[in-house]
C-alpha cells in the first residue's frame, strides 16, 4: 500500500471551512504524485454544519480541552461546542488508526481551533498564541507525527 498523508480537508481546496471555503494550499503539489492523500474534516466530522459559526478555545489549547480544563465557544454568544470538537478530533483518531503505520504524517490546517499544531487564536482577539487545536492535541497524544501546514521545509522531506 502507499504510504498515507492524512490533511485537514480545507487543504485540499474542498469548501469545508466555517465560512464555507477551501483554502489553495501550495503544499499539496509536493505530495500528490507521493503519496495516498487522505482529507478529513474534523469539525464536520464532529457534527457541525458548513458553514457554521467561528470558534475558539476559551483558554489554555486543545490539550487543556481533551484535560476538560477548557471548552471551545463560538466567537459569538459563546454557545459552547466542545463536545462537537471532541468527537470530531476522536473521530479523526478512528481513521487514522485504521491505516496505523501506514500513515506517514498528518498535515494539519494552521491556526485552527482543531487542527492548529503551533498556533491557535486568543478567545479575546485576533492575536495568537502558541498551542494546539484539540485534534491536533489528540493525534499527537496518540504517537502520531503530525505537521503544520506551515511546515513546507518539513513537508518537502517527506
Ligand atoms: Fe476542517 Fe480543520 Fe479545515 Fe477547520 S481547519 S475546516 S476543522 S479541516
């Protein structure tokens, strides 16, 4: 079997962002003649509709969630949807482990309260801070090499 690249699914250009978007992500041209790419949605997967209300963790990061020290909130009115993004982060998880070690990385969406890997948002601002997204935080509690889509150098080693 190849080797799999698991990515956040906005990667691959497919409009499944909070604001109903995909983003043209200029790494996906270094793996695609490699690798099995395999896009995932954590918050979809965690039964949240596209588009759906932006969200940040209140405090702490994504490990701090999974801790249940913290919770993610929509930016407006607060609504919590923290269990959405558990699921959709232990979700995420089955799939990678279905492929195990045939997954060689997981590249995941910067600066999202999922699937950020060095940067997530202050809930107060638009400043950010170092930290996980809550997928992010479970994958690599469970051993997986996972990378920020801001990790072209790391990316093109692969
Ligand atoms: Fe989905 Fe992650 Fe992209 Fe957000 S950053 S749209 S959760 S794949």
């Amino acid at each position: 079997m190849d080797k799999i690249i698991v990515i956040s699914m906005c990667l691959t250009g497919i409009r499944c962002r909070y604001d109903g978007q995909g983003i043209p992500w200029e790494g996906l041209e270094l793996l695609k003649d490699k690798f099995f790419i395999l896009p995932v949605c954590p918050e979809q997967l965690g039964g949240l509709p596209t588009p759906r209300p932006p969200a940040k963790i209140a405090k702490g990061d994504g490990f701090s969630v999974l801790e249940g020290k913290s919770q993610v909130l929509t930016v407006e009115g607060k609504n919590d949807v923290t269990e959405n993004f558990i699921r959709g982060a232990r979700e995420t998880l089955k799939i990678v482990n279905m492929f195990g070690e045939n997954v060689k990385a997981v590249i995941l969406k910067e600066k999202s309260p999922s699937c950020g890997v060095k940067t997530i948002y202050n809930f107060n601002s638009d400043s950010l801070k170092p930290g996980k997204g809550v997928t992010a935080a479970l994958l690599i509690k469970n051993g997986y090499k996972v990378l920020s889509s801001d990790e072209l150098e790391e990316i093109k080693k692969l």
